[in-house]
C-alpha cells in the first residue's frame, strides 16, 4: 500500500478520534478533519502543476502546517525534502540543488533567525517574480515558494491559500494521482543528522517508511487508546516516522508541545492532554528531569515512548522509569538510511536489558555483525553491524557512489556502527566505527568509559574522544560537564578512574566544558570534538 491509501483507511476508521493536537496553534483534530485538510492541500499542490516524483523541500521546526505537508506530498506523489531548521544559507542553497527542489514551503515564525533575509539573499529574484515564475540565479530549479501563515512576502505564495476547499474536480484527480502512485515509489528525502560529517540525502519510498511505523508502533503497542508526545523534529525521522507514522498507522493520537524543544512545554503538555508515552533523545529526557519545577506536574498518564538516537546512560534510564512513570519505554536504533529503526526492545523488556541493550531485531529485517574483512564474528563479539530488508533505503539520491559504498550487492547496509549480539538476540551499540579509539594497538570504545565516568555522582555528561598522539598513535580525552553546584577538577576524575579500570582506558587529557558541539536533534558531534582538540593540542 501507498502512505495515502493507508492513511485514507486509517481516517475512515477513526473519523471521530481526535488525530492531532498542536498547543500553540490550537489545533485539536479529528482523523475526519485531519483528512479534510489534507486533501485541501494536496489539491492545493497539485494545482500549482507539481508532478508526482517533483522534490518540495520543507524548512520549518514543527508545526500543522509540517504534519500537513508529510501527508499530503504522500498523496500527491511529491517527494517530501527535509530540510533542517537550522540550516543557513550555504547548508540551504546545497540542500535544495542536490536534489533540485522545485518548490519551498517554509515558516517565517522562527524567532531565532530571519529566514525570509535568509533566502533573499539566495534569491534576490524572489522579490520581483510573479509566484510560480521565480528563476533565480542561485536556485535555478526552485519554481515556488509557499510561505507558512496569512502574511504577504512578494513573490511567495500563502500557505493557508493552497488551503481552499478544493472542487469535486479537484478531488477527483488527487484520486486519480493516487492510482498512478506505486507502494516503492520514493516519496521522501531525508538527510542524515550529519553526526559524522555533512549530511547525506537518504531516499525512502512508502513502503520503507510506512511499515517501519507500523512495526515501531508494535512494538510499542499503541493503539488507538494512546496519545504520544512528540517533542522531537519533524524535520527527522524520529518525529516523522517514529511520531507521526507510528500514531497514524495505529489511529493514535499526534501531540505537539512546542515548534522546538522545551521541556517545561513537554512538562505542561504530558499533563494537560495526558500523553500516555513520550518521546525524545536522552539529552531531552535529562533535560525534563533536571527541570526546576519538574515536581509540580503530574507525569502518572505516561506509560511509554521511544528513548533513541544516541546511548542511554543507566541512570537516567532509571529515572525515566521511576520519576516519570515510563515503566514500558522502549530503547530504538537505526539510521535515516533504514527508515530508521531496526532494534527495538518491547514494553516488556526487562529494564536491564533496556539499559545495556538496544533490543531485538524488528519483523522483517535481517542482522549480521562483521569483522573488517566481512566474515560474521562469532556470538558476543564485536564487529560492524549490517542490516537487510524492506527497510533499507533506495539510496542516496542521485550518488551512487556513496550509495554503493553502503548498501553491497546483496541489499546489505553498511550501518557505520560497531555493535555485539548476545544468545537471547539483544544488540549492543557499543560505538561508531569511525569513533573507536585505537591507542597503542589496543581497541578502546568510548562508551564503556563514558559509562564508567556516569557513575561520578559530580558528573552530569560526559563524552570521550580519541585524539592523535605521537607515542601511541591515539590518546583518549574526556569532556566533562559537572553537576550545577559540585566541584571537580581532572586529579579528582583520575583518583576515580584508578585501580577501577585498566590503566589504558584511564583519559589522558581532560576537559571541563559547559557544552558539547551537538547537532540540533541533541546528537554530540564527536568529529566537531576532535577537531577543537587537533587545534587546541596544536
Ligand atoms: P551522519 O550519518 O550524517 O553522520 P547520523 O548517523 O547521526 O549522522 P542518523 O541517521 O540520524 O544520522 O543517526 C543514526 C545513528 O545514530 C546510528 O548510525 C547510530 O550511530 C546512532 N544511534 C541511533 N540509535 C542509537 C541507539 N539507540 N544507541 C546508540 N546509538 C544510536
Ligand atoms: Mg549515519
């Protein structure tokens, strides 16, 4: 099936249950009017003249107007462009020729930046272009820009103008758009978090995306029952697949705290619309814990959600379970490239397992974990994690360079991460090939020593990175972030470390830091890390 048939199922079932709530634009859908609006704007779209396989990229945190758009470029056949908010100008203008947008819709609400100035500056043609005309230098595929809310810029298009209630005739050739639409046609790009370096262009069809929602949901076991807090990005496919296609699949309902994240909004919103799971990366579930005025609200609704993205610390694990009621949160890995998840623990797991596991392997996809030279290493050993099945991505567009280097000739994905498999079949991310620390011929992963370091009860973060070293080829070095209130300095992290781990794994260099250089879905960017210390070691 296509995302749209689905999806029409889906409203037709749960006409009446409420499908969306979006506090701060006081959005409370039902899946009847979900529906309604986004037909409107798939016939708004297909009457600017947009093609099934035309690329529309969105720039935008989240909001109605994002769940809008996921929607109903599915029906239309448009292939959705994620576009991250925090993009400039360079990151935009790559972004929008590499896959050769031809239309734009972006939020001009942000109060951070002014994106409008953004894309003047790109497009200095906008101003005196009629909407559908622009041509500008820089652009040269962009046809369109559609610009979020009533507002006039010149040159753009009013979203809320693709929002008239469509005609009959209308109607019916958004209908007939869907018929042509094939179930592994592609239908969204989606970049990479860029933890590693720049971000690649991953293209998802309805079939890869569809079903990873469905089965991420599964395991979750939401029904129609549930409502889920969405305080990660659209823009990701943590809100998109995991949110959105998760719900929408299982007739739940979508709730949006906030355009970006905040936790005291997640506080507010968990207890006013009593969201029964709740989703986030562990940086975001840290910062709702640590919040000030945590206590004050009532978090007993809670029942699950989805920790992912990056390692759990135990301790807050412990916490999310004790102090937020979240006895049935599920862990999840994946990669944008497999649309995304592949492991996922059940609500059920035991929370040991939980905290040192990313859980078993989703229905339908294949695992196997390999040596450098791609022989299958033998049980609890570690080795680059590679993945097959309905899931991974039909490739990097228009690269098919990259695309080979990842995917091989037998379908498999080259996920880029070390992991380990135990007897029961739960997986171990033990780290990133990349960021493996090889110092004096002994492998050391980062994690395990970042996990031992948690239990400092002064320390709040930590990260460990390797970095060149003449004797040993590398050193580690630790970036540590001290509990509000408590003092540290590296001679007492060292007396910590003694005689508890090998003398090797002990870091060489620390640093105090208030802050980690992270991507915006709150992913620490280790390669950003080891640049500061290339230039700080000289
Ligand atoms: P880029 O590929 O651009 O460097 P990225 O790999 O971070 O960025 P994503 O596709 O968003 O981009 O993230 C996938 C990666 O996140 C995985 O390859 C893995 O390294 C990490 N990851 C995801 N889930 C988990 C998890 N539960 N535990 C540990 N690591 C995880
Ligand atoms: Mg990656």
């Amino acid at each position: 099936q296509t995302i749209g048939q689905f999806f029409d199922d889906i409203c037709h079932r749960h006409a009446q249950r409420e499908a969306l709530v979006v506090r701060g634009q006081s959005v409370r859908w039902t899946y009847a009017e979900l529906r309604r609006q986004v037909d409107s704007l798939a016939c708004g779209l297909m009457a600017l003249g947009l093609e099934a396989g035309d690329r529309i990229g969105i720039w935008s945190q989240n909001n109605v107007e994002w769940v809008l758009m996921q929607f109903a470029t599915a029906k239309a056949g448009l292939i959705l462009v994620n576009i991250n908010p925090a993009y400039r100008r360079a990151e935009l203008e790559y972004a929008l020729n590499k896959v050769a947008c031809k239309a734009l819709v972006l939020s001009p609400s942000f109060k951070s930046s002014d994106y409008l100035a953004m894309l003047g500056d790109l497009a200095p043609e906008l101003a005196s272009a009629a909407p559908g005309q622009l041509a500008a230098a820089r652009l040269p595929a962009l046809r369109w820009v559609i610009r979020m809310g009533r507002e006039t810029s010149p040159g753009m298009l009013n979203f809320d103008d693709l929002l008239n209630a469509p005609g009959q005739e209308a109607l019916e050739a958004l209908a007939q758009r869907g018929e042509t639409l094939q179930f592994d046609d592609p239908i969204n790009i989606q970049f990479t978090s860029g933890t590693t370096g720049s971000p690649k262009g991953a293209t998802l069809s309805h079939h890869n995306i569809l079903n990873n929602g469905f089965f991420v949901g599964e395991a979750m076991r939401l029904t129609a029952e549930d409502r889920l807090c969405i305080p990660v990005p659209l823009y990701h496919c943590f809100g998109m697949v995991l949110g959105n296609l998760a719900c929408v699949t299982h007739g739940a309902t979508m709730v949006y705290p906030s355009e970006a994240f905040d936790p005291l909004a997640v506080l507010e919103t968990v207890e006013a619309e009593r969201c029964t799971g709740l989703h986030g990366v562990p940086t975001m579930f840290i910062a709702v814990l640590d919040h000030p005025r945590f206590d004050e609200f009532d978090l007993s609704s809670l029942r699950t959600g989805i920790m992912a993205g990056s390692p759990c610390p135990i301790e807050v694990m412990k916490r999310v379970v004790e102090r937020m009621h979240m006895e049935e949160v599920t862990i999840a890995y994946g990669m944008t490239e497999t649309s995304p998840v592949s492991f996922q623990s059940h609500t059920d797991t035991p929370v040991s397992k939980k905290v040192s596991t990313v859980g078993l392997i989703h229905p339908h996809v294949e695992v196997k974990i390999v040596d450098p030279e791609g022989r299958i290493v033998p049980r609890g050993q570690t080795g680059e994690l590679l993945t097959r099945g309905y899931s991974v991505m039909l490739g990097y567009w228009e690269d098919e360079a990259r695309t080979r280097e990842a995917i091989d000739v037998a379908g498999w994905m080259h996920t880029g991460d070390l992991a380990t498999l135990d007897e029961s079949g739960y997986c171990n991310i033990v780290g990133r090939v990349k960021d493996m620390v090889i110092r004096g011929g002994e492998n050391i992963y980062p994690r395990e020593i970042e996990e031992f370091l948690y239990r400092h009860p002064d320390i709040q973060d930590v990260q460990v990175i390797g970095v060149p070293d003449e004797r040993f080829g590398e050193e580690l070095c630790a970036w540590i972030r001290v509990r509000e209130g408590a003092s540290l300095d590296a001679d007492g992290v060292r007396a910590f470390c003694q005689g508890q781990i090998a003398h090797y794994k002990i870091p060489r260099y620390i640093e105090f830091v208030s802050d980690f250089p992270m991507t915006i879905t709150g992913k620490i960017q280790k390669f950003v890390m080891r640049q500061q210390m290339k230039e700080r070691l000289g």
